[in-house]
C-alpha cells in the first residue's frame, strides 16, 4: 500500500512513524471490523423460541407447586 505522505522534506525516522501510524489506524479494518461483523451477524438457522426461557419457566414452576405442597401439609399437620 503506497504511503499517503509524500513530503520529501520528512526524514526516515518521521516516515517510520507515519507508516508505523498508518498501519495502526488500517488495523481496525483488516482485523477488527471482519470479526465484529461476523459477531453481529444473525444466522439464518436461529430457532423462532429459544429453549432457556421454557426451561427457567418450568423450573419456577415446579418450585411453586413445591412451595404449595409443602405449606399445604404443613397446614394439614399442624394446622386445625
């Protein structure tokens, strides 16, 4: 990639750092950006209803019913 700095007058150690500035401002989209939009991207194979949230509703669920049962024997035992 040519060197957008064409200033004669620059001496080799300004032009190390301007290329060596070039390079790190090229970094974000040779490396950076390719992986960020690859993250981003939606594949086309995502199920309509995720699993965990039926999975986190049936846990609380059976808490619930466990809940009940217990202060309804509870209830039984030492109640009237």
């Amino acid at each position: 990639m040519e060197s957008q700095y064409k200033n004669p007058f620059l001496n080799a150690e300004q032009l190390a750092k301007n290329r060596q500035r070039e390079a790190l401002e090229n970094l974000g989209t040779n490396f950076v950006d390719p992986h960020i939009q690859q993250l981003m991207s939606v594949p086309s194979h995502t199920p309509t209803i995720p699993a965990y949230p039926v999975v986190g509703f049936g846990c609380a669920a059976v808490w619930l019913l466990v809940t009940f049962v217990c202060c309804w024997m509870m209830g039984k035992i030492y109640g009237k």
